[in-house]
C-alpha cells in the first residue's frame, strides 16, 4: 500500500551483503509504495549508479569490498541528488558521525528498528524531492539578493576569521547534517544560525528558535512536543510544540547543554527516530526539522563528565562552526558598530549617529568579554544618553563612559546603600556594575531566578554562581524552588 504522505514510486537502491536483511528492507520499502533495487557489493551499487539515478541509497557501512561511505563521497563528487542513509554496527558513533560528515542524510544502528527505518527513509525521500523542486526553482529564477544573502548581510564583519564563517554557512546549509554552532556569549550564535535556515532549501519553512536554559525543567516535554486536550488542569485544546511548530522548516536549539539530562533522553530519541508524542497522546507524530543547536560550553568536556549524554553530543555534532570572540577580530569593529547604530537608530526613529574615529580606536582596547551583545548594549545606552547626532565621549576613556551609561539607569533605581561608586580598581567597578544589574533583574522579575537569567541572557547556573559571587541577599521565588541546580 502506498503511504499517503510519502511520494509514489520513489526509487531505492539498498546496498546490503546480508540477504535476509536485504529482502527485510527491500519488502518493507515495496509496501509502502517505493520501487526497490538492491545490490550486495560497492561494485554492484556502481553498476546501478551508473545506470540509473535513485532519490535514496541505504548502504551497510561495511561490505565485502569496502565502506559504504565511499558511496556517499562518489555521490557528493558527482552532485547526485541521491540521499543517502547508512546502516553501521551499535555504538560505532565514529563511524556514523564520519558517515554525516561526508554527506549523509542519517544513520541507523543495527538491529535496525523498522518503524525507525520507514520513517527515515520517507524523510529521506521527501528531502530529496524538496531539494530538486528547489534547484529547478533556483535554476529557472533570474540572479537576485533574497533572504540568504540579506542574512549574511547581517553578519557584520570581513575579517579571515568571519570570512570563513560565512563561507562555512553557505556550504552547511546545503546539507541536512546537524550543526553546532559554538562559541562565547554574546558571539552572535543564533545570527548565524538564522543565517544556515535562510540559505537553505528550507528557507522557505518556519524558523524556530528556542532559548533552552530559559524553559522550567517541568515544562520542557510540553513546550517541546505540544500536549492533547486535556492532558492536564486547564489545557482546553491541543497545544502545538516546538517540534511541531517548525514542521518542514529549522529547530534552532540554543544553550543546548543546559538541557537536563532527562529531557536530553527524550529529545534524542526525537530526533532519531522523527517522531514525537504530545503529552496526553497515545500515537506518535511523525516530524520533519532540521536541528541546529548552539552552546558557549564545552560539550565534550561536559560528556566526560556525565553532564551530557555522549549518544546526544555525537548526533547534534556532526558538523561544527566556532564563532570567535570579539578580541580575536578587533578590525571587524568598524563595520559592526556602524552595523549596530544603524539597527539602533531604525528601532528609535532617529538619524544614525556618528562614532569619533578616536572612540573607535580605544573600543579597541576593552576587553569586551560580552562580544557583539556587550558591544550593542553599549551602544545602545549611549545613544539614548547623548544628545547630540554624534556621541560624545572623552578620548581617553570611552569604554569607562560607555560602561558608566550602561548601568546608570539601574544605580538610579537602586537603594542608597546600593549606588554604584566608581573604584579605583577596574575589577571592583565592574563588580559593583554587574552586581546592581542583577538586582534590578531580579526585583522586576520578583526575584525569579529563572525570569532574571532569561532576561540577561544567562544559564539559571550562571546567575545563581553570580548571585553566590557577589554575595547578593536575593529570596528565593516560589517559582525557583524545583528549578534544577
């Protein structure tokens, strides 16, 4: 019987030197509605390549004359517009990340699960299909900007290092492989992310992206695979997750390690098996998404200490792109602040101000340990703080200026045994600075620690270390007490 949902007649070349597997594939794939051709060696699957084109290939990764990945380099070499999904030996994650990395669509680890199987293979096959309408679209459509090259465009910066991120994120978007992006805060992760989504063929699809440090642990099987009507008190309907929300299109994971380790379980399984089920279901729902995920952690530190599971790491690590921090790419300055201010001046409705060359000069001498996000923050407090077209700082000091109007709205709100006084020593200072900012954060949001975290942009672990640091006196919400610590 022919899937609703899958394309008829889609053909499939199963590569396998087991018969008994080969027939397992080959009659499950006839029943849902696809042509079927099979071969026992790399040499037969040439055969079959050179003869005809197939929309999937599903390779055993060891066969008696090589490994199935020589299938996926002869595909990528060729531009073939075959998916292909490899069949490798439980737990050889090397292997399958290396299977990723040379172009997979995905893997399977033998016993293969078959609803796990039929379910790659439709997504496989659906890719494919969307890939070539995509490229004919591409090919019959006259030369024009568009949403990719407008996302680039927004990735300020020309320096070597920021050359080769765009050109990393040209090249990835092509592909169906997991990305991780990593890098410090305030790097500009979910920008480029963003910029993956626009320059692929799932632009078009919705973009969705998720903060997962700022969910209640609780919550998270909700917000993340949406719940049936009624599944719990108040819950008058169904309720869409984010999988479910970014169907067809980009599910951007951002401070993927602060998933706990549960939620970590079933997000994996999600996303192997492509399907998920709603709280309050009793059938699973298949899904199609693309996952990018984002870190400032060291993950592979953090799989060594059993803080993340190493099976997660090795799916959502296939490929990798490192952001460098801000003091590693001072000449890139210029075009970010101008980038900056002009953001700034659109959102206020104001002429774009003018940066002195000598401001420019001893920004790039802070250390800037927030990157592109301090940098903006800066900026954006010192425009609304300067009354002229220019702003106005001292040569000598701007940073220090830039610093002071950042924090001169919360020291006015605060208590007066609370102000901020100016030091003598730069690491006091910032000290009072960070410490005033936290409590304003955390008195407008009645001291949630979570709320506060979400709202500066930390992990709830960085805000309590921050909290303890300053040896801030901040009660404990309500709403903290089952937080995870």
């Amino acid at each position: 019987m022919t899937s609703n949902t899958t394309p008829a007649r889609a053909h499939i070349l199963v590569v396998d030197d087991e018969p008994d597997l080969r027939t397992l594939y080959e009659l499950s794939l006839v029943r849902d509605g696809f042509e079927v051709s099979t071969a026992e060696s790399l040499a037969q699957a040439f055969e079959h390549l050179s003869a005809c084109r197939f929309d999937v290939i599903i390779a055993d990764m060891r066969l008696p004359d090589g490994l199935g990945v020589e299938l996926l380099r002869y595909v990528k070499a060729q531009q073939r517009r075959e998916r292909c999904v490899v069949i490798t030996a439980y737990g050889s994650a090397e292997n399958a990340v290396e299977s990723l990395k040379a172009g997979a669509f995905d893997y399977l680890t033998k016993p293969v699960d078959l609803r796990q199987f039929r379910g790659v293979i439709a997504s496989a096959v659906q890719d494919a299909k969307a890939s070539t309408s995509a490229s004919a679209v591409a090919r019959s459509a006259p030369t024009q900007g568009g949403a990719g090259e407008a996302a680039l465009a927004r990735m300020a910066g020309e320096s070597a290092s920021m050359r080769l991120v765009k050109e990393r994120v040209v090249k990835v978007a092509r592909s169906m492989a997991p990305i991780m992006v990593t890098g410090e805060s305030g790097t500009g992760k979910e920008m480029v992310a963003s910029a993956i989504h626009a320059n692929s063929h799932r632009s078009g699809g919705p973009w969705v992206a998720v903060n997962c440090s700022a969910i209640p642990e609780n919550l998270l099987e909700t917000e993340f695979f949406g719940a049936k009507k009624g599944a719990y008190t108040g819950s008058s309907q169904d309720r869409d997750g984010f999988f479910q929300a970014a169907g067809g299109g980009t599910l951007f994971l951002d401070e993927i390690g602060d998933l706990p380790l549960a939620m970590q379980s079933k997000l994996l399984r999600a996303i192997q098996e492509r399907c998920i089920r709603p709280i309050g279901s009793t059938q699973e729902e298949p899904v199609d998404v693309r996952i990018i995920s984002a870190t400032h952690k060291d993950l592979a530190a953090e799989v060594q200490a059993g803080r993340f599971r190493q099976d997660l790491y090795y799916r959502l690590n296939v490929i990798q792109i490192l952001i460098p921090p801000l003091r590693e790419r001072r000449e890139d300055l210029p075009a970010l602040c101008a980038a900056l201010l002009r953001r700034i001046a659109a959102d206020s409705g104001i002429a774009v101000p003018s940066l002195p060359d000598a401001v420019l000069d001893q920004l790039a001498l802070d250390p800037l340990p927030g990157n592109v996000r301090e940098l903006e923050n800066l900026l954006h407090r010192a425009v609304a703080l300067s009354e002229e077209n220019e702003l106005q700082f001292e040569p000598s000091s701007p940073q220090a200026l830039l610093r002071e109007t950042a924090v001169a709205g919360t020291a006015a709100a605060a208590p007066e045994d609370e102000q901020l006084a100016l030091p003598t020593d730069l690491q006091s200072y910032l000290d009072g600075a960070e410490r005033t900012i936290l409590i304003k954060a955390l008195r407008e949001t009645g001291f949630n620690r979570t709320a506060a975290a979400a709202r500066l942009g930390l992990s709830l672990r960085q805000i309590r270390y921050r909290i303890a640091r300053l040896r801030i006196d901040a009660p404990v919400s309500g709403d903290d007490l089952d937080e995870p610590g």
